[in-house]
C-alpha cells in the first residue's frame, strides 16, 4: 500500500518536538504495516522554505539548519514529478485554493489509490467534504 505524507508532518519532525512524538508513532506504525511513503516533488523545497521562515522567525538558529534538514529528510519517501497539471489546478480550485502545492500532494494521493495525510486542519476539512483522499494526523 502506499501514503502520501504532507510537507508539514516532516517539518514537525525538525521544529516541533512535542507534536513530533505523534508523527513518529504515525511514521512507524506505516513502516510496520509495510506501508511506502510518496509525495510530490516539491516536498524537499516546502520543508527548505519552511526552515527558511523558521530561522527567519527566530525560531531556528542558523547553525541548527543542517540538523533540522537530516531530522525533515531521514524519512525515505519516494518523490514524484507533476505530470497532472489540469487535474492540480481543477483540485486546487475545488478546495477553494490560489495555490497547487496542496492539490499536488491530493492529485498524486488519488492517481496512487492512497490517501494524503496532513496536520492541515482546514486542507483535511475542506478535502473530505468533497471527497477527496485526505486524513488529517491529530497532533495538539
């Protein structure tokens, strides 16, 4: 079987050690299950433009941004080039969106028979109620 993860559950795992714990219960309860992680393309410059703003924040020290590179990026995950640009844009426009990157992780959830998780509260909400395939990690 296979699982698109959603960028930000690899960001939690660099930034966010208290809701980190529930991603890694997740992480391993798929690796056991034999579960393969995918994601679009676009994950690894999602988790860099999300240290980017951390450090940018104060949240993160530059000296800390290769480590919480290694930390957002251990976890293997296979990575997929766009190839369903029309279908993006229609899944981008159905949630409501200006931007694709969401709809990319949804289009490619549907094309590989798997569903998309998120700690996206609004993408998971906005998703289900229109049927597509996002679960949403809870993670307070």
């Amino acid at each position: 079987m296979a699982v698109v993860v959603d960028a930000n559950l690899l960001v939690v795992l660099a930034l966010d050690r208290r809701r980190a714990a529930v991603v890694e219960e997740r992480l391993r309860a798929w690796r056991e299950a034999g579960e393969t992680l995918h994601a679009p393309s676009l994950l690894r410059y999602e988790v860099a433009s999300a240290l980017t703003r951390a450090v940018g924040a104060g949240q993160l020290a530059e000296s800390d941004v290769g480590l919480a590179w290694r930390a957002a990026t251990a976890t293997p995950i296979q990575l997929h080039e766009l190839e369903a640009g029309p279908e993006v844009v229609e899944v981008a426009r159905r949630l409501g969106r200006q931007s694709a990157y969401d709809a990319a992780y949804v289009v490619l959830a549907w094309a590989l028979g798997a569903e998309l998780w998120t700690l996206d509260g609004p993408l998971a909400r906005n998703a289900s109620g229109i049927g597509l395939p996002v679960q949403l990690v809870e993670a307070t």
